[in-house]
C-alpha cells in the first residue's frame, strides 16, 4: 500500500460506494454517495494542485 495521501483517499471514496451498496436505508446510500462524491472533487482539487506545484519546479 501507498504512503500517499491521495491513494488513501481513493481507498475511503470506494469504500462509501461499496458500503452504500449494501444499505437498505435511503438516507445513509445517499450520505455515502454524497462522501464518496464530495471525496472525488477535493481529491481532483488536490491533484491539481499537486500538478502545478510541479510544473512549477
């Protein structure tokens, strides 16, 4: 397993996604999906960033 942050955050985005498969309950798949999606944009944010930051160097 990785030491990078960004991989660790790719492993919690499909883990809610996994986990709001097997809810019966449609408030929590929603919360899930939600995470998992709020997850996706702060992890592209970040791997934006983390690009420019290179082509800077």
């Amino acid at each position: 397993m990785s030491d990078d942050p960004l991989d660790h955050m790719r492993e919690r985005i499909e883990r809610c996604r996994r986990l709001a498969q097997y809810i019966n309950d449609p408030r929590t798949t929603a919360a899930l999906l939600e995470m998992a999606e709020d997850g996706e944009k702060d992890l592209q944010r970040l791997k934006a960033e983390r690009a420019q930051r290179s082509e800077k160097s």
